[in-house]
C-alpha cells in the first residue's frame, strides 16, 4: 500500500513538473534571452530518475 501511494506520488509529481515546464517555457526563452538559465530541465531530470528508481523495485 506504501509504495503504490509513493509510486503514484512520484508520478504525480512527475506530471506536475512537466507540466511546469511547458507553462513556463514563455518566461524560460525571455530570461535566456537576458542570459538566465532556470533549472527546469534539471527538475524534470530528477523527479523522472525518482520515478523510474521506485518503479524499477
């Protein structure tokens, strides 16, 4: 029971974060532009390593 509700909170958090990336991607273009970097990539990189290091048990 405990690791289908971790499973599908890291999955969960998966999709979030995805979903963050997409919805900044306009803010992410304009900071490059300027020469920032954000992070998004890195976060989605972690949650989905997360995700598959849980699933693969």
């Amino acid at each position: 029971m405990i690791e289908s509700a971790t499973r599908l909170t890291l999955f969960t958090l998966y999709q979030l974060t995805v979903a963050l990336g997409i919805v900044m991607l306009p803010i992410a273009v304009l900071a490059r532009r300027v020469g920032v970097t954000l992070p998004v990539r890195r976060a989605i990189d972690a949650t989905e390593r997360a995700y598959e290091q849980k699933t693969k048990n």
